[in-house]
C-alpha cells in the first residue's frame, strides 16, 4: 500500500514533513534543545542567585548575605537579594580588631601581678613595673 498525494498538493514537500509512521526528526531535535535550554537556564539562574554569596565570602557579612539570598531563593522576593548583593558589596570596617590589639597592650602593660613590697613597705610604682618588663623582654 503506497501513499499517494493529495492531488491538490505540490510535487515537491519540504524536507521536515514525514511521511506517516516515520521518525520526525525535527521534532526530535527540537525536544532535546528545549531540554538543555531549560537545563542552562536553571544552571545559569541559580549562579546568578549566588552571586552574592561569592562576593561576600571572606567578609564580617557573610552569614546575614546567605541568610538572605535563601531567604529571596525560597520566598521569591527579590528585594532580599538585591539588599544581600548590596551586603557583599559593601566593606563593613572591622571594629574589633583594633579594639583587641588595644585590650592586650594594656594588658602586657599591667601585667597583672601583684606589686611587689620593699623591705621599706612601698610598692613599686606601675610604670617601675613596665620598665622592667621592657628591659628584660630585650
């Protein structure tokens, strides 16, 4: 059983009609792209969503930026992504560590011990104390 054309139809089909029960191979070209279209468009999307966190990895900041960009991920606000794009952009000043390195110089200063007495009964004045610290750390 041959399948003969309509007679209304030209002689000559184009090369992606098939003929009935053949492979449709455009149809099957076209589902694996749109398949791996979707595939990048998720890979690319969630990169993109992560961008903050790349940016603020080695910042004081780190921990509220991925609260937030979890945040935006599960609740789609967008807001909250931008504020954690704005987060990592930003160098907020460490206050701490001066402050510390403060707080262990004066305690190297007074060296917690108690003052020593003289046989006169006097103790030793603070900065006697730091003198001798100093020269005998030298």
């Amino acid at each position: 059983m041959t399948a003969t054309p309509h007679p209304a139809a030209t002689h000559h089909l184009p090369w992606f009609i098939t003929a009935p029960g053949q492979t449709d191979y455009l149809y099957v070209a076209t589902a694996i792209v749109l398949v791996l279209a979707i595939f990048l468009i998720g890979v690319v999307f969630f990169m993109l969503h992560s961008l903050p966190e790349r940016l603020g990895h080695k910042k004081l900041q780190f921990e509220v930026v991925a609260v937030l960009a979890l945040i935006s991920l599960f609740t789609h606000i967008h807001l909250f992504w931008v504020i954690a794009l704005i987060l990592a952009l930003i160098d907020i000043p460490d206050f701490l560590a001066p402050l510390r390195r403060i707080a262990s110089g004066v305690e190297k200063l007074s060296d917690n011990r108690p003052a020593s007495s003289d046989h006169s009964g006097a103790a030793q004045p603070s900065y006697k104390r730091a003198e001798e610290k100093v020269t005998s750390d030298a």
